[in-house]
C-alpha cells in the first residue's frame, strides 16, 4: 500500500474516484463496495487504481470522432484488467501525468 488509510478510507477514495471517472454512470453498486474492499486486501495501492482510471479514461474519450459511441461505465470491475495492466507497466510516472492533462483537455468539466 502506498499510503496508510484505512480500509474504510480506501473505499471511499476508490468509489468516489470511480465516480468522478469520465465515461462511468456515476452511481455506486454493492458489488463496486465489495470490489473495492478486495483491491485493499490485495494491497493494490491508490496510486495504481488512480492511474488506471486515467488510462482508461483517455483510451475511451481519446478515438476517432466519427466512432460509435461507447455505453457508460457501470461497474468498478470494468477497470479489472486495467489495474492489472498499470500493475505491470514499466513506465516513467510523467506519462500518466500527461493523460491526466489529455483528460482535462477533452472532458467537459476538466
């Protein structure tokens, strides 16, 4: 864990970020609760989820603009296989940096 709260903390850092996330519905079920809670007992840090939120964010918001539009997020699980990729990614932490100011650029209320 890269900082020290608690797990109830943690969930609701997580949930709220998840909220917030552009192309997610906003509204929090119980499995994204239970969901969270299993990320804080794997120890995956907030930096890790934080990062997978923006990657995915941008890969969403960040396509041709003639492509069909995609559905709203509607679970925290959708981020899964992403948190599993920024968990093995090498990369200098300047890039996530930079897509969260790709974020701002493109979303309405960034």
């Amino acid at each position: 864990m890269d900082d020290d709260r608690s797990q109830q903390e943690f969930i609701r850092w997580v949930l709220e970020a998840y909220r917030k996330t552009p192309g997610t519905m906003g509204t929090v079920r119980r499995t994204d609760r239970v969901l969270a809670a299993q990320l804080y007992h794997r120890g995956i840090p907030v930096s890790v989820i934080e990062n997978a939120f923006v990657l995915a964010a941008t890969r969403r918001l960040m396509r041709p603009a003639n492509a069909t539009p995609l559905s709203p997020i509607r679970s925290l699980a959708y981020f899964l296989p992403v948190i599993e990729e920024v968990l093995d990614l090498r990369v200098n932490p300047d890039y996530f940096q930079y897509l969260r100011q790709k974020l701002q650029q493109i979303t309405p209320n960034g």
